[in-house]
C-alpha cells in the first residue's frame, strides 16, 4: 500500500512538472494561424498558409527568386522557360504557357508564384477557383526586386536568408566603379521586324541608369515594350544599341532599314549583344545585368 502510495505521488508530481511545458507548446501552437491573409503588388488579397511547404512560380524569373530564398525541397516544380540555376533541372516540369491547370492542381501547391506580365488575370482567377493560391510579383525598379526578395522571405519563413542576400546584392551594386560625363543614349531592341524596345516603363530604364546610361526611350507609351518607327528611331539617334553582334544586325536589321545606319550607335559602331536571360528576367541577377551593361556602356572605366 505504502509502495502504491508512493508511485501515484510520483506520476502526480511528474505530471504537474510537465503540465507548463505542454500548456506553452499548446499556446505556441494557437498563436501560429494555419493561413494568413496578404497582399500582392498588384492590389490583390490572397490567402496563403502561414508556412507554405510546398511552393511553385509560373516564371522563369520567379523560379530563380525562389531557389535564391526559399528552402529548395519545398519548391515543387518548374516551368518549360525555368532553366537557372542548374537545381532547377531536377524538379518536375508543368506548363506555363498555356497554363497546364490539370498537372498544378493535382501537385497541391501551397502557393504559385508568378510576375506582372506573364500569367493573365484570368488564369490567375482560374487557379484560385480551383484552389491554388497565386501571389504576383512587380518590378519596374532594381530595388523592387530587393523588396520581392524580402516579401517572399517573409512569406516563406526565410527572412534571415532574404536580408543576406539582398545585403550582398546591394555591396555588389556599390562597387561598380564610378561614371562621369554623359550618360550614353541607350536603345534596347526587343525584336527586328517589327522593331519592338524596352520601353521607359521597364526594369530596363533602372538597370540603365545604374549603369551609367539613360534610355534613349524618353517618352511613357502605354504598352512596355513599344513598337518603333524607323522615323521615330532617326530622331531618337541613339548614341548605343543593344541587341545583337554589330556584324550580324548589320547584315540582318541595319539591311532591312538602311536608314538606320545613320545613327550614332552604327557610325560609332556601338552596337552589342547582351545575354538575353540577365536582360530579360527580372531575378537576383540583376546586379550581373547591371555590371554588364556598365561594361558595354563606359568600356575604359
């Protein structure tokens, strides 16, 4: 009896002790809500697990933002355009364009992650309907990656790894050296016939900028990327154009509008190429993108 006594006294105690630490973990566990709701940069209101575990972007951009940030196991899949960096490769592939909304759903992304511009509002809408989360992203300045970086650090739980590399993102854009003088015209050709640019509303004209140019696109036309008169070109005369080899576009573009030969960038013979994924995308290379065009734009600095 006395032993009996003495055993019930001691699961007793060893249950008051234990009690506090199964009330916190109880209390720690109501304090963190299964969803959240947020924001988008584009106004939109999105519910989204509080710790997404399984995670996806619907482009190609986007991905190489999610495997700069997020823990790569929780990154689900990719699309056909994903090809950076090379981790990418191995996760399963789904369709972008057109929205492959059978193979997605049936993944069971917590969240998709996508850019202004790339997926419409309607597919966007048809995903939602169907259950999956979309987040969109914009950018129309260098330092609106920085932020998305931060954002989806914040959403994903990897704040500490979002500020890190946003922090080396801005030294590395500090060290580029120092421009003075002119800053250099700079036309930026998207397509040659029609002849389609980068126009004033792009990540482009910041990129430019930081590198010690200015685009040589002034004028704000509503789409981004604006089709161009040859006239409207002659007038611009920029002093660089960007867009392929001098060679080749002198045997391709500057032959389909030979007018064109008259501007400064062909006299001067200051036409380049540039890699089409740092121009294109809008991801944590963009200081790459930015030191290549300091490059091209002030070659003696």
């Amino acid at each position: 009896m006395r032993y009996l006594y003495s055993l019930l006294l001691g699961l007793s105690l060893a249950a008051c002790s234990q009690a506090p630490d199964s009330a916190n973990a109880s209390k720690t566990a109501a304090a963190v809500p299964a969803r959240i709701t947020v924001t988008d940069d584009l106004g939109r209101t999105v519910s989204i697990p509080s710790r997404p575990k399984r995670v996806m972007a619907l482009a190609a951009s986007m991905t190489e933002m999610l495997f700069a940030v997020a823990d790569t196991s929780t990154i689900i899949a990719r699309t056909q355009a994903c090809d950076y960096p090379a981790a990418a490769l191995r996760k399963p592939k789904v369709s972008s364009y057109p929205v492959d909304f059978e193979t997605i759903v049936g993944m069971h992304p917590d969240v998709v992650f996508t850019i202004e511009g790339m997926t419409s509002a309607a597919d966007a809408a048809r995903l939602q309907q169907l259950g999956v989360p979309v987040y969109y992203q914009r950018y129309r300045r260098v330092e609106d990656i920085f932020r998305g970086l931060r954002d989806l650090g914040r959403l994903l739980g990897r704040e500490a790894q979002a500020q890190h590399l946003t922090d080396s993102l801005r030294r590395e854009l500090a060290s580029l050296p120092a421009t003075a003088g002119p800053k250099p015209r700079t036309l930026a050709i998207t397509w040659l016939d029609p002849i389609y640019a980068y126009g004033r509303n792009t990540l482009f004209t910041d990129k430019v900028r930081l590198a010690g140019g200015q685009n040589a696109l002034q004028d704000s036309f509503p789409q981004p990327y604006p089709a161009l008169t040859r006239e409207y070109i002659l007038k611009l005369n920029p002093d660089v154009l960007i867009g392929g080899r001098f060679g080749k576009l002198d045997s391709t573009f500057f032959r389909m509008y030979p007018e064109l030969r008259r501007i400064k960038a062909y006299q001067t013979r200051q036409v380049y190429p540039v890699d089409g994924d740092l121009m294109a995308r809008p991801s944590p290379r963009v200081v790459e993108s930015v030191r290549e065009l300091h490059r091209l734009l002030h070659p003696t600095t």
